[in-house]
C-alpha cells in the first residue's frame, strides 16, 4: 500500500536529524560542504533501494548495490586524488585508515560544534544513508515504525549530543515533528484496516481520522513538555552534567576530554615517568633546553580547580594575535617551531611562548587552527590534534636581560625596590636603569583576581608574610616563587592520593593534621601560588604545557609524558605577564625569570628578605595589623556556563538542579510506582515470547492461551463453560480459524504435522492484527498494563488454600 502520511513524516524525521546535526558541526573550511556529501548520501541510499525494490531484487542485491555505492561516495570524500576514475585503490584505503582514526579522536575527545574531519564525514554520511534506505525499504515492506521512529531516534540522540540550552521554538518544532510522525503512522494504518474484518456488533466502519483520544493524548504532551521545560529548564545546568555526573575534561566548545589537564593528567604522567614521546619540535633561533611549550592558559579558580572562561580564539588571518594589553613588552627573541605530533590527541597545539604566526601541514589543519588573544595558544576548535600532524609556528620568547632586572628591581618612581635596595646596601651590585619602561595597567584587575568566597584566611595569610615590606608586583612573585623553591617547607611527592586536589588551599598550606601538608606535585603548587597572588593583589593565572622536552640534536627536541606540567605567569606592569613556576623539583621545574635574572645578578634577591624592613606582622592565626581582608567578603561574579572544569569525579559544590527533601520523596516515589507498573507490560511481552516459541516448536495450544489472554486483557474473558469454537462464534468470527485448529489438536487428536502448525501460526497472526482494528489505541494501551493474569493466579490460589481447610 502507498503510505503517504508516513513517507512526509519519514522525510521530515530526517530533515529533523539533519538539523539537529547542523549544532553538532562546523562549516567545511575547504573542499565540498559536509551538508552536500550528508544529503548526498540520503538521497542515494533512498533512490538506489527504491530502484532495486521496484526491480524486485533479491534483499541481497539490495544490500550489496547500497554497500558499493556507498564505498566510492567514501572514496570521492577522503581521498579521490587516490581514486581509479571511481574506483577505491590502496592507497584510498590507507588514507581511510587514518581519516577514520582521527574521526574516532574528534568524537572522543572535542566538544560539539566540532570539525568536519573527512573521516567524520563518511561515519556520517554512513548514518544518513542507512536513514535514507530505512525509509525507502521499509514503507515499501510496510515497516512504517522503522521508517519513521529510526530518523528520530537519531534526532534525539543528536539533540542528546548538543548540551547548549534549546529555544523554546526549537522545543516546539521538534515535539510537533515526533506528535506528526505518530499520527501519520496511525492514519496510514487505519487506511490499511479498511474493509477488513470488525466486530460483530459493529454499527460502523473504523475512521480513518485519529480518534479524539490520541488527539488528546497528543496535545497533552505537547503541552505537559513545554511546560515541563518552562518550569526546570532554567534549573538544568547548562553543560548537561548535574552534580553526580562531570566532564573528564574540558567543556568550554574548544575542547573536551583533553589529554593534559592540571587535575588529572599531569599527575598520570610524571607518577607513571614514561618515555611515550608526544611531539618532536625542531627549534631555530632559542637554545632548545630553555623553550617551554604553551598549550591553554586557566584564569578561573572555581570550585577547587582551575579552568578558563575566556576563551575567545579567532582565526589566524585575523589582526591582533595577541590584544596589546596581554603582549609581552620585553626583550624577545624570534623563534621558529617545526612540531609534528607523535602521541598527543588534545584541541589545544603546543607551541613556544609567545606565537605569532603559525601554518599547518594541510590547507584544512591551517584553516581549522584559531588563536586565543590573552595568551596566544593555538587550538583547533571542534578538532584534536593526531598523529603525523605537522605544523609551524613563529614565536616571540622572552629574553631577560641585565635592561630587563635593572627595570624589574625598581619601582615606578625609578627608585629600587625594597628587595633590591637591600641587596646594594649589601655591596651586590644592580644594572643601571638606561631608559624608564612605561608601567601598562591591566584590563578589569578585578577578574585576574577574583577569589572564591570559601578560599579560606590560610591562603592570604601565608603570602603576607612571605611578601611583607615589598612594593611591587615582581619581587612579590619572585619572593613567592622562591617560597615554594628554595625555603625547604615543600616536598614534590606525586604520591599524593589521587582523589586528593587542591580544593582546600588554606589547609593545604596551614593545618598540621593534614598528612599532605605541603606535599605535591605541579598541581597543587601552580594553584597555591597563584591563590596566593591574587590574595595579595597580583594578578595570576595557571599555565598549562610542557618543559623542555630531550634533546635529540642541537635543534630538535623530542617531548615526553613526563613533560607535562603547570606553572605560573603574574601581571608585571613593566612588561606584561612573566613566568614563574614553583615547582620544588630540581632539573625539571620550567625556566623562568627567576634563574636567568639571578644568573645575571650572580645571587638571589631571596637572601635578602630577611633585611626588609617590616611594616606589618601578620600572625598565621589572622590577627594583628595586616592587610585588608575585606576582599573575601561580598558577592562573587556567578559562574559563567561556558566555564571549562578541570578533573573527571565528584566535583561538589557543582552546578546542578537542587530539589527540596519533599520533592525528593515524591520523585522516589513516583519512580517505584513506575517500576511496579512496567512490570505489568514486561510479564506479558515475556509470556508472549515464550508461547510464539512453543508454537513454532509445534505446541498449538500456546496460540489460543495467547489470545485468550489479550481478549481477558482488554474486557472480554472468554467463557469456560464454552468450546473455543461457541466462544469464538460469540465473540467475533475472525477468531473461528484459531478456534478450530486449537480443537482439531486438542480434541481431535490430530499430530502437529507442518501443515497445521503453518495453519496454526496463519491464524493466530490474522488474530492479532484483527485485535489490532477491533480495540482502539487506548483500549490496547490500558490492556498493557491491566494485571488480569495475575490477579486470576493470585483468586486461584486463594480458593485452593480456602478448599484445603
């Protein structure tokens, strides 16, 4: 038969996935459009099944002719300079290979929109021609449902994927679209059941409209889920994840399950000290051995964990790289980066600080990278990095020199800092200050140091005593920096538990009880220090790259597991944002300031602290004179949804939907009822499995104990003073054939020979679908769920324990 109603619902079902892909995807940055080569293959996987069908072509055929049709569209996707006019060739596959393999990556570890890799594209266009068979195989088969439900299935699941909040109206379509496809189903099978048997009692034929109570059923849910979505929508939180359920890694729309985390990573990596080399980097212009390599900076501290919130990258081509505000002011030395990926899958690229030019090994890697203009990194937004990816880039690296300390070590009245001032008193000899360096102010100081409201008075306590009697920001951080490296009061241990983070900063740093104090690795000093800064004024952030990686020649360098690191850079007004790791590990802390300034110097300003005159005493306890701690008081900026979150696990104090102790009972509740009701429904679907399976093994009874059953199910028991022959006759003549042959078995004595069981089977299957036409929807349904069955089991046994007394 000709389903019309279905075959518009099953098209708008694919439209609908379609559109629900297009939040998943970014545009092609080159070659033909993912939107062409999706809509492509629909089309083909519809025209050719249609085509086969019509020429009544075995199911085989049909399958085998959408298999090669579909393996040179794979071939003109990835590959068709590798092509044979059409025909894959091996090296087709060996591409393939790879595309796919970087396609597996992207889903695994990007967060949507994501790039349209080829290889993604061909998984893609793989779903949507299976789509476009589906609906063309299974109306012509008179499989409606598979037509129909498979493309919204998939709508949803792609709706699933995308975690951005909905519009209303985006609401709206996509309820209208699952309420049409169900009506169209309905009204094209009641077409079907025209003419066909009906009850004996029937006045009237079937309607071939929806009857009131699925337009009903219809509209109440459509209204019950816009309203569902009005009153809790707002509560969900906005990446998805409520408070049992966080992200193994970024979530901000540039990355997602990133390889190198500060949370998580870091510590898998310098714990395990493997040599599993990530990148190899060809370095012209710098010594190697001093080269860091950026990935992302994070400047949000929330939640116990750092991440980032600004992340704002643009494409290459656009001016500025870097906004002037955030560019390193000082002397710099050009260096370029030949980097090819051996073992890194993350969306942010390694690269020197601080970069200023970059191109990839392909058209499509270039135009995919983009460029975060507070820091400078690289990202490949929707995208991870793979194996054999190649790329340059051009960077300005710090140079500190004898002119950078000489403006460094004094203030901005061209007087020395109080740090160095004591340092020439002592006979130590500082570089004369040639020309005054303007003093650059810092855009919105307040979000560079911002503080959660719970940090805890240990934090700020602690670095105004290390920092008591300076006056600018960069001796601050070279006290802290040296703090942490040089004081003795921290140990670098990665066995710190795992679980064990630095959410609790103050007890970290103060509480005698803790058996961590003071131990860690990377992780817990970046954050310490950083808190620390922001405590007293300076603004930080957290770095998150690699060290140096080994030297495999005078140029190239080859970087490890054991890379991995997180360090510090702080707003110096002199020059912009400096480096300073406070890592307590000989030979692998990154270099910074701290080391070329002292080599210069030929001593460490550190050894001078004691000779700073003290202004103000502030005891560990937070009494005394000391520095206003009004600051952690008062509302904190709400946390921004796009907030990238640092290590999988708990994550407590995580935004979620919060739900007060009745509601929660009610919930639980509702829920047990629900389960008590599906049992209902599973019993029977579990009976009537059971009884097809005896039926087809030749037990004919199991046919009419079937019905029976569903007729007791939906209001009209069958009489057991009657044969099945009088109560099929009484009921409905369509249920006569199964009557007869359940006699001819029983009390006819006649053997199951194939004929009968096929005589059998036939009947009971006219019976079903008769059922179908006789009961209305809502009839069937309330059937379901109706405990008849066991309800009689339960009378029965009353009435043989009541007979046994």
């Amino acid at each position: 038969m000709v389903y019309r109603f279905s075959w518009i619902a099953g098209t708008a079902a694919i439209g609908l996935a379609f559109w629900e892909l297009s939040s998943l995807m970014r545009d092609s940055v080159t070659g033909t459009s993912w939107q062409v080569a999706i809509l492509v293959a629909a089309l083909l996987g519809a025209g050719i099944t249609w085509t086969a069908i019509a020429y009544r072509a075995p199911a085989w055929i049909v399958v085998a002719t959408n298999l090669g049709a579909f393996i040179v569209l794979t071939g003109l996707i990835v590959a068709p300079e590798t092509l044979l006019v059409v025909i894959p060739t091996g090296d087709t596959w060996v591409v393939l290979v790879d595309e796919l393999r970087r396609a597996l990556d992207i889903i695994q570890h990007s967060v949507e929109p994501v790039h349209p890799a080829p290889g993604l594209v061909v998984l893609i266009s793989l779903l949507f021609w299976t789509l476009g068979f589906l609906i063309t195989a299974g109306l012509l088969n008179d499989r409606p449902f598979v037509a129909v439900l498979t493309p919204l299935i998939v709508a949803v699941q792609f709706s699933i994927i995308d975690r951005k909040p909905k519009s209303l109206a985006h609401l709206t379509v996509f309820i209208l679209a699952v309420a049409f496809s169900l009506v169209a189903i309905r009204a094209d099978e009641r077409d079907r059941g025209t003419g066909r048997l009906q009850r004996v009692n029937a006045t009237r034929p079937p309607s071939r409209r929806p009857t009131p109570a699925i337009g009903v059923l219809m509209a109440g849910t459509i209204v019950a889920g816009l309203i569902a979505v009005g009153l809790v929508g707002d509560a969900v939180p906005g990446d998805g994840f409520v408070t049992w359920r966080s992200p193994s890694g970024y979530s901000d729309g540039y990355s997602g399950s990133a390889s190198y985390n500060p949370f998580v990573d870091i510590r898998a990596g310098l714990v395990s000290q493997t040599d599993n080399p990530l990148f190899t980097a060809d370095i012209e212009g710098a010594d190697p051995s001093t080269v860091l390599f950026r990935t992302v900076t994070l400047d949000v501290y929330r939640n116990g964990k750092w991440g980032t919130d600004r992340v704002h990258s643009f494409p290459l081509y656009e001016e500025p790289w870097i906004e002037p505000a955030h560019r390193y002011r000082g002397e710099t030395s050009s260096v370029v980066a030949d980097i090819k990926i051996q073992n890194l899958t993350q969306p942010w690229l390694p690269a020197p600080s601080t970069p200023t030019a970059a191109v990839a090994g392909t058209e499509d890697d270039t135009r995919s990278m983009e460029v975060r203009r507070l820091d400078g990194a690289l990202s490949l937004p929707g995208s991870v990095t793979y194996v054999g990816m190649e790329y340059s880039v051009l960077a300005e690296v710090p140079k500190y020199t004898a002119r950078t300390l000489a403006e460094l070590a004094r203030t901005e009245t061209g007087e020395l800092s109080p740090l160095f001032k004591a340092a020439v008193e002592d006979g130590r000899s500082i570089p004369d200050r040639s020309t005054s360096v303007e003093q650059a102010e810092l855009e919105n100081v307040e979000f560079w140091t911002e503080l959660p409201d719970d940090l805890g008075l240990g934090v700020n306590v602690q670095a105004a005593r290390r920092t008591r009697g300076l006056t600018t920001n960069f001796e601050k951080a070279w006290a802290l920096e040296s703090y942490f490296r040089l004081s003795g009061d921290f140990t670098y241990n990665t066995d710190v538990p795992a679980q064990y983070t630095t959410g609790d900063v103050s007890d970290w740093l103060t509480d005698t009880q803790n058996p961590y104090l003071r131990n860690g690795y990377c992780e817990q000093f970046a954050t310490a220090m950083a808190l620390m800064g922001r405590s007293i004024g300076v603004p930080s952030r957290v770095v998150l790259g690699f060290t140096p990686g080994d030297a495999l020649n005078s140029t190239l360098v080859q970087v490890k597991d054991k890379n991995a690191h997180a360090w510090v850079e702080m707003w110096i007004p002199a020059y912009g944002w400096m480096a300073f790791d406070p890592t307590p590990r000989a030979g692998y802390a990154a270099p910074t300031a701290n080391e070329s300034l002292s080599d210069i110097l030929e001593f460490s300003p550190y050894d001078y602290m004691d000779a700073i005159p003290i202004a103000e005493i502030v005891d560990d306890s937070g009494g005394g004179v000391g520095p206003d701690l009004g600051r952690f008081g008062g509302e904190r900026n709400p946390p921004d949804p796009n907030f990238i979150r640092g290590a999988g696990g708990d994550e407590e104090g995580a935004a979620g939907l919060t739900l007060p102790l009745w509601a929660t009972w009610i919930l639980r509740i509702g829920a047990a009822a629900m389960v008590l009701l599906a049992l209902s429904p599973i019993t029977k679907w579990f009976r009537r499995r059971h009884r097809i399976a005896r039926l087809k093994r030749g037990d004919i009874t199991a046919a009419w104990e079937d019905i029976t059953d569903r007729l007791a199910d939906l209001g009209e028991p069958i009489d057991a003073a009657s044969t099945p022959l009088e109560a099929a006759e009484s009921l409905d003549e369509a249920f006569i054939p199964l009557a007869q042959a359940y006699g001819e078995a029983v009390y006819g004595g006649h053997d199951s020979t194939t004929a009968v069981i096929e005589r059998a089977t036939d009947a009971h299957t006219r019976a079903v679908q008769h059922m179908a036409t006789r009961y209305s929807s809502i009839e069937r349904v309330l059937g379901a769920f109706r405990p008849t069955r066991a309800l009689e089991k339960w009378s029965e046994l009353i009435d043989r324990r009541n007979g046994n007394r």
